[in-house]
C-alpha cells in the first residue's frame, strides 16, 4: 500500500511578462500527503474489514496556451512517499490526451504537454493518474483523477460578425439621435482577465457621429445635418478589448449611414421673370410654354403645384402641373387677337403639396414668378362683317338684278384686298353671280318661286396677297312671290246628277287653287264664262269665301237625250295684276231611284250610230279574245287525253279496261262504264247481244267487250288497238306471253290451277300438261 502520494507541481515560468498578469503555478500547486487510516468494520460474520480511505482532493493543473518553446512544457510531477527512488514504482497517465498531447516519465512521475495548446479549441482536459508496481503491474494505489486546465492568453482580437452595417437617419435631426448598434465579439475567456472586455470607439465619422464606448450605440454628434449638402457618411468603429488599454487587440467595422429626406426645403424658381409668346391663330387648349420651379427634396417632400394668381391675362390662360415632369404647363383658355391686345402678364405661384409642421418656422413654402406673354401676328383670314346674310327677290325678275351685298376685311395689319366668289357645289345651276371684287351678288336669270321658293348659297372671300387664306359666310335668298300664276279647280272629279233632279238644287260647291302665295283677305271669284251665261240647264253663285255653289236651273234631264254637260267657269284670283283661268266643269246626268240614290250613269245609247263606238270596239275585242281561250283550252284538253293511247298497254295503262272486270269476269255480265270519260247518259244493251257465261275465258270477254266499245255512243268518236307488249316503266314483272312460259323452266306446281274451277281450265291445261307428262315419263 502507498504510505501516501506526494504530487510535487512545478510551474514553468514563460516569462517575467507573462508572470506578471498570471496567478503563480506554484499557488496552485501543493504538496498532498496520503494519509491512510485503518477502520475496523465487523461483518456479517464478525470478520474485521480493513479499507483504505483517501483524505485529500487533487488540485487542478494550468498550462499556458499558445507556448511555441523548443521543448515540452512540464504541467506537473507524480510522486509517491513510497516511491524510494530504486525505480521498482511505474507512473500510468490515462484520458483525454494522454500519450498524444500529454506524456509522462513512467519512473519520476513529471507530465509534459508535447503540443501547443488552444483554449479556443478546448478549455481543458481529464486525466487520471495511477502508480503500480513496475515487475507485476498491481496498483500500489487507486487511480486517481485530475483536471488540467488550459490558461488563456490575449491572442483573440475581436471580430464584428455581422459588418459592414448600413443605417439610416432623417437630416435635421436632433444631436444624440440614436442611428444604429454594432456589436463586436471576442474569442478569449471572459472570465480570465481583461482579455475579452471590449470597449468600442470610432475611428472615421466624427464630428458628425459618435459612439457608446460600452454599448457600441451610434448616434448623431451635430445638428441640421442636411441632405441636400451631403447624403452619405462612412463611419469606421473600432472595438478593443483589455479594456482598450495599451496591448490589447483590436478590430473595426465600417457603418454606411445615410440621411433620409425631409420637408425642409422651398420650391424655388431659377428666375424672377418669364417670357412667352403665343400666336394669334392657336385654338383654345393650346400649350403656350412651360416654367418649373425647383425643389431639392425627394419625392412627395418635393412636390409642386402652379396657379396662378393675378394679371391681365388671368381670363385668357390657365395653368396645369404635368404630372411626369412637374412643371408648370400655361395654355390658352380664350383665342387671343393681335390687333385686339398684344401682351398680357402674369403672376404665377409654386407652392409645396405637403409640408411638414416640424420645420413650418422655416416657411414659407412658396415661390412666385412673373410671366409675360406677347402675341404674336398671325396671316388670319378675312372676316365677313355678319355671320350670315338673308336677301330677297323677285320672281321673274330680269337677269342682272342685284340681290344683296356682301362684305369681309381683312383683320391682319397688312388690310390685304379681298376677293369674293360664289363656290359652285352651292350653286349648281349657277342662277347667281358675284361681283369679285364689290360682292355684289346679281341673278343670271329670271328665278320662278313656284320651282323653287329659297336659294342657299356660300359666298368666300380670299386674301389678293399673303397666303390666299379664305372665309365662307351663308347667304340665303328668297325668291318674292308675284301673281304669275291663274287659279284653277282644286280638284278635276266629275259632277253626278240624277235624272229626276229637283229645280234649283244645289248638285256641287266649286274651290279653287293659286301656286302664287294669297294675300291677306285675298279670295277667288267665279263666273261663268261669257258663252254659257245664259244657258238654261245650270247657274253659278260665287259664295265670297272662295268656292261656288253649282245649281241645277231645269226640272230633270234624260239620258237618252244627253247624258254629259259641260259648264266652262272662270275664276280671278284678285291679285295685283289680276290672273283669271276658265275651266270647265264636267257634269254626268245618271239613272236614280225614288231617294235620289244613284242607280247607273252607263251610257245607253237609242239612236244607232253610223260608226262603232270606243266601247263598243272594247266589247267586241273581249269577245273575240274570251273564244279564242275557250279553243284552246279544248285543243289542250284533247292532247292531253290522246297522251295515254300513245303509250297504252302493259302494267300502268289502267285507262282502256277496268282492271277489276279482268280479275272478277263476273262482273262482264253488267254495265261497267269507262273511266277514260264521264258519261251522261247510259246506255241500253243493244238487241241481238247476249250476256257472257261464266264460262267465257279471257279472249271471248275481251271481244265482247270491243263490240260493246264500238257500240258505246257515250264513247270518244276514236277506236284504238291496245298493244300490250309494253310492260311499263320500272316493270320488275316478266313477260305475260305464254308461249314463253310453255318454254321457261320452272321449278313452280300449277296443280293448284285445277282446283281453281273452269275459268282456269285453259291455264290448267297449258302448265298442268307439262307437269303430267313429266311425271308419266
């Protein structure tokens, strides 16, 4: 057993610098003694039990990192109080490192680090220590376990991870406003000197900025730091650590920090005064120029809006701000004149959109400016005095005859001659002219109201000199109506009147009608004319309100005697001169009943004329034409009947013989009527015929009945052969002729035929015949 285990530490001094700052190894090192104590412990058996008890703690071992000497540092020394130095004691070194970074001499017990440590690689290691004897390798003692600890030194400097930083502040803010943090780290123990302290200051930036030595919080320095002068700063901050003081490592980061913008400025225009001019010919809406006034904040901080605020010119333009170049766009709101006014002035006014109340006192936010604008002359077309013009003339009035008189001047300063002509498309049948230089508008012939009551035409008058512009002016004349015209009936209706008229009737009331315009209280005046006035049959009486009362003067008419009257009426229109037209009135005497209710006005002639009248020739006419259908509607009739005998026989002629009586021969013994006609009358068997037996076969019936066709008076006045070798279109049949079908091989039993009764008989025999010799062969 050991008496006791003395570990001897030995402390390797680097240097009197090193020393200086580090807790002497030889502190923290000490001798331990082993001190064994015997306890006696009764069993379970009463057995006295004898354990070792340890009453010492190993202390920790330091080595200083970083050591770059020529030799193996010496961290400590094993030893044991029952170690005599004859070497009959080994030293075992286990755990983390041990033989690769720490080894130790089996026989004195010194450890040694064989490389250079890094306490920022590890802190520190775990090793545990045993002494056994050399020749059978028993443990003289218990393992026991130590620490050794790497000591740190100042080699880390420290490190801003997150840099570079960028950072904003508005200008104008006030000193100590806080920008941005940095935050530096560093590698060394914390806990073990100065060597992780840091303390932070700033290397680039100043005046402008400074520095929390502690935190590392920069902040403004000076005041009113304006964006306009500067935007940008590069601030370079240093942290070092022990403190900052004499030794310590050091590192830096820059802080790009960049002064946002405010409202602080005034919008500005470059001049006090502005000149433009506008020609006299621009249209309303026109640009006239443009003026910016200058802000040097950035966006809405630098908006500007324009009005304008006084001037003689304040009705004529108006002012907008263009929304892309913020400038201040002047247009015309009213057509100037050169000749009118030839300047105006004025005053406009930029203002800031949205100022900020923090910097209101450094106000005010506005800038004026003065604009002169000069009209320019302009080559404007000649102006007619009046916007339209509105003449009059007479009807007829000989060519040459002037109209009216136009007028245009020239409104430029130059007072070019003018030029006046009528354009053609206004007037296309040119019944007017126009003197080219007075504007005299004459006729070129006499003009009719009643054609054409109103003439729109275009007058233009063009510049003699400068660049021929031209002016149009409407002018429209009316044509004056003059009594050119006589009245006539207004309407042309024939007069019916009965025979049985009563005397002094009134049968009709006469208007007229004048194409002249009537005066006022201007009225028609009928008469009649001078060759009937005294005639006995009809008198007039002019009614003074433009129509006439017809009355009948005798006591009833008769057609026989003349059935049409015709009284000539003549009518003045009263006007200036005078126009008087005689018409005549047409008067049909026709044939009524007791109520005067008109019953025929045809004419009946009763005296035969030498000559055929118009409507006796018609009658005839129509006659003829109604006889000349009716024969050729008979003609067509009869081509139309003939058409089937022309194909007849086979499967579709169904015209020459009923089809039934051929399928029921029965029926032969009756009258059977053709379907070819209609009769009207029937007819009676002739003497001398007899019925057809049932016994008759198919060529005696067909016998009779052509004696009966040719017997037939109801029958067409034809005879026809039916020919039945045609079997018709589209037949799928075969041929009916029983020659062929003697001849033909077929595999069908007419046996049945016999059963079929005599009519068949004929037909039994013929395919029946056959079948029986086949059979007795």
């Amino acid at each position: 057993m050991w008496e006791g285990l003395v570990l001897h530490v030995i402390l390797v001094c680097v240097g009197v610098a090193l020393c200086s700052h580090s807790p002497s190894l030889q502190d923290h090192a000490h001798r331990r003694r082993l001190s064994l104590h015997r306890h006696r412990e009764r069993g379970k058996e009463g057995q006295v039990l004898h354990r070792s008890k340890r009453g010492w703690v190993w202390n920790q071992f330091f080595v200083i990192e970083e050591y770059t000497g020529p030799d193996p540092v010496l961290v400590g020394r094993l030893h044991s109080d029952v170690d005599s130095g004859n070497g009959n004691i080994k030293y075992i070194l286990s755990g983390e490192g041990a033989g690769t970074i720490f080894v130790i001499d089996d026989k004195t017990g010194n450890i040694h680090a064989t490389k250079t440590l890094d306490r920022e690689e590890q802190a520190q290691y775990t090793l545990t220590a045993q002494a056994v004897a050399r020749d059978t390798n028993k443990p003289l003692e218990p393992p026991s376990e130590f620490i050794v600890k790497v000591q740190d030194i100042n080699d880390n400097p420290p490190e801003f991870l997150h840099g570079p930083y960028y950072a904003r502040v508005p200008e104008r803010s006030s000193v100590g406003t806080s920008v941005i943090q940095v935050t530096a780290t560093d590698a060394d123990d914390p806990t073990y000197g100065n060597s992780a302290r840091l303390v932070y200051s700033i290397l680039q930036g100043q005046p402008y900025f400074s520095v929390e030595p502690q935190t590392g919080i920069i902040r403004t320095a000076l005041p009113n730091m304006d964006r306009e002068a500067r935007q940008e700063y590069n601030v370079v901050i240093q942290a070092k650590d022990m403190g900052g003081h004499m030794g310590g490592l050091s590192g830096t980061t820059e802080v790009k920090i960049t002064l946002t913008d405010v409202n602080d400025n005034p919008p500005k225009f470059p001049q006090s005064t502005y000149t433009m001019s506008v020609s006299e010919d621009k249209v309303v809406g026109e640009e006239v120029g443009r003026l910016k006034a200058r802000d040097p904040d950035l966006g809405e901080n630098g908006l500007v809006t324009y009005r304008l605020l006084e001037g003689d010119g304040l009705g004529v333009f108006e002012i907008n701000t263009d929304s892309h170049t913020r400038e201040g766009v002047i247009k015309l709101k009213k057509t100037v004149d050169f000749e009118t006014k030839r300047a105006y002035t004025l005053k406009v006014e930029a203002a800031n959109m949205h100022v900020d109340p923090r910097f209101i006192s450094w106000g005010p936010y506005k800038d004026t400016a003065a604009v002169k604008i000069a009209v320019e002359d302009a080559d404007e077309p000649p102006a007619f005095t009046v916007s339209g013009y509105n003449f009059e003339v007479e009807e007829n009035a000989p060519d040459g005859t002037v109209v009216g008189l136009v007028h245009a001047k020239d409104t430029d300063v130059a007072n070019s001659a003018i030029r006046y002509m009528i354009p053609r498309y206004t007037d296309v049948e040119q019944f007017f002219s126009i003197g080219p230089e007075d504007g005299v508008i004459r006729t070129t012939r006499p003009l009719d109201r009643e054609t054409q009551a109103w003439h729109n035409i275009s007058v233009s008058a063009t510049e003699i000199s400068g660049h021929h512009q031209d002016a149009k002016v409407r002018v429209n004349i009316k044509v004056k109506d003059v009594n050119d015209n006589a009245p006539e009936f207004a309407t042309q209706n024939e007069i019916l009147v009965c025979e049985n008229v009563a005397h002094n009737k009134l049968i009709e009331t006469v208007s007229a009608v004048d194409k002249d315009e009537m005066a006022h209280r201007q009225h028609f005046r009928f008469s009649l004319a001078p060759e009937v006035a005294n005639n006995h049959n009809f008198s007039l009486k002019d009614n003074r309100d433009s129509t006439a009362g017809i009355y009948v003067t005798r006591k009833g008419f008769s057609r026989m005697t003349q059935d049409i009257y015709l009284l000539p009426i003549e009518i003045n229109d009263s006007g200036s001169p005078p126009m008087s037209s005689t018409n005549t009135l047409t008067i049909r005497v026709c044939s009524c009943d007791s109520k005067d209710t008109i019953l025929s006005c045809n004419v009946e002639p009763y005296v035969l004329p030498a000559g055929l009248s118009t409507g006796a020739l018609i009658a005839i006419l129509a006659c003829i034409i109604i006889l000349l259908a009716i024969v050729v509607l008979f003609v067509a009739l009869r081509r139309q009947k003939k058409e089937p005998l022309i194909v007849a026989g086979g499967e579709e002629d169904t015209e020459a013989f009923d089809i039934a009586t051929l399928q029921n021969p029965d029926g032969a013994n009756g009258f059977l009527p053709r379907k070819d006609i209609k009769p009207e009358l029937q007819y009676a068997h002739p003497p001398g015929m007899r019925p057809v037996a049932n016994s008759v076969d198919v060529d005696d019936f067909i016998k009779t009945r052509v004696v009966d066709a040719d017997n037939d008076a109801t029958a067409p006045p034809y005879d026809s052969i039916q020919i039945y070798g045609y079997e018709g279109r589209g037949s799928i049949a075969g041929s009916l002729s029983s020659l062929e079908t003697v001849t033909t091989d077929s595999d069908l039993d007419y046996d049945f035929l016999q059963s079929w009764g005599p009519r068949f008989k004929k037909l039994a025999d013929l395919y029946g015949t056959k079948d029986s010799a086949d059979d007795n062969s």
